[in-house]
C-alpha cells in the first residue's frame, strides 16, 4: 500500500511540476494588471492540473498496481479467488478516496480556479470600475459603500498607488463619518424605526383614534383631526358603535378644510394652501402629487412643522408602493450581474410572457431584497402563440410582495399559488426624486389585432388593472393602465433564473434539483439542465468505474517477477503512458456524456433513476471483471 502511495504521489508531484513549469515557459497572457501576471501564470497551471487530475490518477493508479502486483500473485490461480476479492477491497477503499479528490476538484476546486483566472483576466477593467464607483459613492457621501470598492479594488491590484491611496481615503471618510453619527445617534427604537408610518397609524384602537382625533379637533389642527377621525371610521369597519362619533369629526374638519382660512401673512396664507391642496391630494390617494407638493413645503418652509413632515412621510410611502426614484438605479451599469436574464411565465388564461432583461443588480432596502432591472422588455403571445403586445421599459424596480396580502379570488386571478411565501411585484414607473414631471415610463406595442378601444369598458380595464395584459391600444384609456404587476412565481426563483440565464454549470446541484421542474413554466429547456445534474451525481459512480478498470489493466499488464527493478528511465514511458490514459479518459468522459443525454432523451424525468441503474449495472460488471482475473 505505501509503494502505491508513493508512486501515485511522485507521479502527481512530476505532472503538477510541469504544468506549473509550462505556464511559465508559454509567454503569452492576455493584458492583466501588472502585478497579477506571476499569480495568473501560476493559476492557469493549477487550472491545467485540475483539468488532468483525473486521468492523472487514474493512469498512475494503474501504474501502481501493476508495480504493486509485481510478486505474490500465485494464490489467483483461479478466477474469483479470495485473493482477487481481497485485492478488489483495496481496490475500492483506494478508490473511493481518489473518488473523494475527483468530485470536490470538479464541483469546487475547477470552478473556484476558473473563477480566479476569470478575475484576473477582467482585472484590468475591474480595478477600473472599482476606482470609479468608489469616487462616485465618495461624491454620494456613502462611505460604507465607497470603502468596500475601494477594498476591492486593492483586491485586484494589491500594489496599485491609486488603489492603495483611495482605499486610504475611503476609510478616513467611513471613520469621521461613523463619529459624527455616533455624536448624534437617535436612540428611537428598532422597532419604531423599521415599523412603516402608515402601519404605525393603522395600529391603534378605535377609541385611540378618536381621541387623537378630538384632541387635534380641540387644538383647531384640522388636517391631523380629519385624518385620525377617517382612520376611526375606516378601523370601524361599519359596525363599531363609534362609528357615527367619527364620522361627526371627520365631517366637521372636512367642512372647515375647504373653506379657505386667513392668516396675517401671505407667507401663512400659502403654506395654508399648499398644506390643503397636498392634503386633499393625499386623502383623494394620489400620493405623487402629495408628495411634491409636501417636498415644496419643507425646502420653501425652513423650519420643522409637525404637518408637513408627517403628510410628507405618509405621501412618500404611499408613493412607494406604485413608483420608485430614478436615482436608485444610477449605479446599475457598475454594479449589474454582468450577463442577459431572461425567462417566461404562463399567465392563468394561457397566454405567455416573454421578459428579457439587459442588466440586472441587486440591492438592499431596510434589509430587504430589491432587484433593479434595466432594458425590461417584456412580450405577450396569446395561447396559440400569436402576438398581443410588447412592452420597452428603460427601468424597474423588483420588490418582494408577500402572498398573505391576496385574498383567494386574486390569487387565483393573479396564478398565485398557495404555497408560495413571497412574489415579485414588479414596478414599471420611476420618477425624479427632487421634480415633478420627470418620469421614466414603459412604451407599448400592439398587434393590429389587438382590443379595440371601442369594446373596452371602463369598469373592464380597472378590473384588469393588475396585470400587464389589462393595457388597452389607445391613449385615451391611459389613466386606466396599470404600470406595476405581479409576476405568477415564488421570489426565490428570481436568483435562479438569474443564474440558469448564464450556464447550468454555474448553478450548485441544489439549485438545480430545484429549477428543473420548473425550468420550462420559466422557458428554458429540461433537458439541458437535468443532463448537468444527472452528469453531476453520476459522475462519482463513473469515475469509480474507471478507477476499476484501471486496476483491471494494471493486473493484466503488471510487471511479472522475473523483470528487472524499476528504473528511472521509465518515468519518461510513464509520461507517454500517461498521455495515451488522458486521451482514452477523455473518450471515455465524451461517452458518458453522450449516454447521459440518451438516457434524458428516453427515460426523461426518470432519467436520473435510469443513469443509476446503468451505471451500477456497470459497476457489478467491472467489479465481477476484476475478480475473475486469474495469475
């Protein structure tokens, strides 16, 4: 066993030193960051070595068993003898560590090299990159943000100065910025801090509003008592006998909010209008427009009044459900995944739609998960496959919208299944945060055989409203057209088409056990993506196959007793012997995929299940050859 050990280990040692001495010998790189070029050379040696380890080991397994066997072979005289059994033990325990080797050298150690040299080949565009998104976080004043790419950009080049200098910069920013926050850090609680204004307002009791209500009622603060007095009815739900109590105050604050109220000051008097014209805006629910106008009232103001930041802090949620900034997306071309997404979804009536999308980042908001896409195209085929329309919309925003909020009828509108916990709710409309007016909206296209406006009722497109497919061809029926939906799908399998979109081998061997089943609902093909899981998980079992058959050979070609000892000028036929293994391993890896593909081809689904009972089929085979061998 130790001559085994030793042979194995020297031969390896030999091939990882010529790999490693090859890459250095071969001049060519492509353009790298100066001081990468000696870590690179060196990775693409190690990606060589991973890329030969199999036939390596099992050429110099082999090797070594035909050494190994060179004496005490006279107690096989006859096939499956005990002693061929005992041999096939120490056959499979050492093989099954070299399996071991093999199956996390190709799911972990192949691509975290590949990854490496990938790195190293973008660096020079990447420290680019870094550098520029690190001074443009610095101009934004998030320093958090502008430290970790300034980090990353020495990541890539560890002895640039300008790389070295920002990181400096960066940190002495982040440093005197968590200071001053420190100094002035608000000890409101956790909770009242993430817990929604609006959701804050809707938690008290009906008594509790009304209160609130007469107490603002008392104090002439007719804006905060109408709006306690209409939570009150709202809370009351029809039935509580408070209702008609706040029903009365709301009413009475109503009547005097739209009689227009005289100040001394013109100044006064403005803001008093500008206070009413954002609240009716809010209370009618158009909260864009309450937004501005509240945004115009605390720049023009000066001062904190209790009004206006609370009308504009519910204003801005409200907003936030429909639209988002456009600035939130600035960052998406330095920050995007890198690749094209797309995918489609089933709609319940049988139509489909067809997304495409450019780029793609991911972000966080209040530690939730965010997607920002740009270039969403989206395209809708009736159930036949012909043309209904298409969508083009420069930028969007993905949030998740937990399915608790539908009741059974929408979900069942919406294709929303049951089990699942969260689904994206995509919006449409980005709006500047600062002017009124600057909107990033999606364009239309409609076949010629689209609906006619004619035959579009008003209550039919609000009822639609929801859903992309509810958008009528005609500017006329505009304001009934929804500019967010919500996708049939669990959030979850966002990041997994994500991934699927650029290789099935990206994916782990979870995710794709996962995706499969619904990779065509999503428009990819089944069968790629259960050939890469099948290959995966058979691919143990296969080389473990090889590895006997290898011993096969080392027993029918072993050096018999009467040879001369080992020489050292035998290593140089080892290495030919090693090249002619590497081009039959190879054959046999080609061969295994192909019949991996066969058998998806014809089992399916039950594709995996049928691989396993081939490929233990052609293990007992190689295991029953093995130990017929005879002396």
């Amino acid at each position: 066993m130790k001559k085994v050990i030793l042979i194995l280990a020297i031969y390896t040692v030999l091939i990882f030193i010529c790999c490693i001495g090859e890459t250095y010998i071969y001049r060519y790189v492509p353009e790298l960051v100066p001081e990468c070029i000696s870590s690179y050379r060196f990775y693409r040696g190690l990606s060589w070595f991973v890329s030969l380890l199999p036939s390596i080991l099992i050429s110099g397994f082999c090797i070594a068993c035909s050494i190994h066997w060179k004496k005490n072979v006279t107690d096989s005289r006859r096939r499956f003898s005990p002693a061929m059994i005992d041999r096939y033990r120490f056959v499979v325990i050492f093989s099954l560590v070299f399996v071991f080797i093999l199956s996390f050298s190709a799911e972990i150690c192949k691509p975290a090299v590949n990854r490496k040299l990938s790195a190293f080949e973008n660096g020079p565009v990447e420290l680019k990159n870094d550098l520029k998104t690190a001074e443009t976080f610095m101009a934004e004043e998030k320093y958090d943000l502008a430290y970790i790419y300034a980090r990353r950009a020495v990541s890539v080049a560890p002895k640039s100065k300008v790389a070295i200098g920002m990181l400096k910069n960066t940190k002495d920013a982040l440093e005197i910025y968590n200071d001053r926050n420190l100094k002035n850090k608000s000890y409101v609680t956790v909770s009242e801090k993430e817990m929604p204004l609006y959701s804050q307002d809707h938690s008290y009791s009906v008594k509790e509003l009304i209160s609130r209500a007469r107490e603002a009622y008392e104090k002439q603060d007719w804006f905060n008592a109408h709006y306690w007095a209409c939570l009150a009815v709202e809370a009351c739900k029809g039935v509580d006998t408070n209702l008609d109590v706040a029903h009365d105050i709301a009413d009475k604050a109503w009547n005097i909010l739209r009689v227009p109220e005289r100040y001394e000051s013109s100044e006064e008097n403005r803001i008093y209008q500008k206070k009413q014209k954002g609240y009716i805006a809010l209370n009618s629910g158009d909260c864009l427009q309450a937004y501005y106008v509240f945004l115009e009232l605390k720049k023009s103001i000066g001062r904190s009044d209790p009004d206006v930041e609370r009308f504009f802090a519910l204003a801005k949620e409200g907003m936030e459900n429909q639209y988002f900034f456009i600035d939130e997306t600035q960052n998406i071309d330095l920050l995007s995944n890198g690749h094209n997404v797309y995918f489609s979804l089933k709609n319940p009536d049988g139509s489909k739609n067809i997304y495409f999308i450019k780029s793609l980042m991911d972000s966080k908001e209040s530690g939730k998960s965010v997607r920002y896409l740009k270039g969403l195209s989206i395209v809708k085929y009736d159930h036949n496959g012909n043309f209904i329309h298409s969508a083009e919309i420069p930028i969007a925003k993905v949030v998740a919208q937990t399915t608790s909020v539908f009741d059974e009828d929408s979900k069942k509108i919406l294709g929303i299944n049951k089990s699942w916990k969260s689904v994206p709710y995509l919006m449409m409309l980005a709006v500047d945060r600062n002017t009124q007016g600057l909107v990033s909206r999606p364009s239309y296209r409609y076949s010629e055989t689209g609906l006619p406006v004619e035959i579009l009722k008003e209550e039919e497109l609000t009822g639609l409203a929801v859903e992309l497919s509810a958008i009528p061809p005609a500017e006329e029926v505009s304001r009934y057209v929804a500019n967010t939906a919500i996708l049939p799908m669990p959030y979850s399998d966002f990041a997994s088409i994500n991934t699927a979109s650029e290789a099935a081998s990206s994916m782990t061997i979870f995710s794709l056990m996962h995706f499969i089943p619904n990779a065509v609902e999503y428009g990819f093909s089944a069968e790629v993506f259960r050939e890469s899981l099948v290959s995966r998980l058979m691919y143990p079992l296969f080389i473990l196959i090889l590895f006997i058959f290898a011993a096969s050979a080392g027993w029918n070609y072993r050096i018999e007793s009467n040879s001369p000892h080992f020489k050292t000028s035998w290593l140089f036929i080892i290495l030919l012997f090693g090249m002619a293994m590497y081009l039959i391993v190879e054959m046999a890896f080609y061969m295994f995929n192909i019949l991996n593909y066969v058998l998806i081809g014809t089992f399916n689904e039950a594709a995996l299940v049928a691989a396993a009972v081939v490929y233990i089929a052609i293990f007992i085979c190689a295991s029953f050859y093995f130990m017929s061998r005879k002396a």
